[in-house]
C-alpha cells in the first residue's frame, strides 16, 4: 500500500487579497482537519494514519479562490472522495478543504493542478 496522505487545499485569496491574518488561515485548516477526522474516525485509513502520529504525512496546498475550492468540493463529492469543506461562521464563506486520509495514489490526481500554500 501506497503512504497514506491527507489533502488540505486552502483559499489563498483569504490571505492576499481579503488580508486575513496568517493565524486566522492556519486556524481553518485546523478546523477542517479535526472536523474530517471526526466525520471519518472509524475509516480504515484515518485509523492507520492516527496510528503512526509521529509520521503523520498532510499536503497543504492553495486554491486561488472561493469558486475553485468550491468547484473541489463538487467534484470530490462527485468522485465519493470524502472530505470536508469548513465554512467559517457567522460570515458562511468557505474557506479551506480537507480530506479524510487516503492512499497517496487514490487521490493525488484530483490536487494536481494546485500548488503548495505559500505565506
């Protein structure tokens, strides 16, 4: 079996065009972490990547903005991957996507075309 991965895709316009503070953006990818491992906490693969913590392997990556991650959002659902798409309250913008862990090869092919978050 391929490494087991978790995706992160975060909104980088959140950061470069809405000026939200770096804390604020890590803080929803934290969100939809914990959310998605919650949701899947009995699933075969978030039991064998809870297993190792030390060696756990996220992918933390940048959508341009809230259209593309929502277009993430649809096709994953389209495709069963299972994940999460947090929406920050009160405001209800999407801001960040996570995905429950999978096999590497499993999932990669839908986050290609994403480049790794840059603060």
């Amino acid at each position: 079996m391929s490494e087991i991965v978790q995706y992160v895709v975060v909104r980088g316009d959140l950061l470069k065009t809405m000026k939200w503070p770096v804390g604020a953006i890590v803080a929803q990818a934290c969100h939809a972490c914990t959310a998605v491992m919650h949701l899947f906490y009995n699933d075969t693969y978030t039991q064998i990547y809870l297993a190792n913590l030390d060696n756990m392997h996220k992918i933390v990556l940048e959508a341009p903005d809230e259209t593309s991650l929502n277009t993430l959002s649809i096709q994953l659902k389209k495709e069963d991957i299972h994940h999460k798409l947090w929406i920050e309250q009160p405001e209800n913008i999407p801001t960040c996507l996570s995905t429950k862990p999978y096999p590497k090869e499993k999932v990669q092919s839908y986050f290609k075309k994403y480049k790794l978050l840059k603060l």
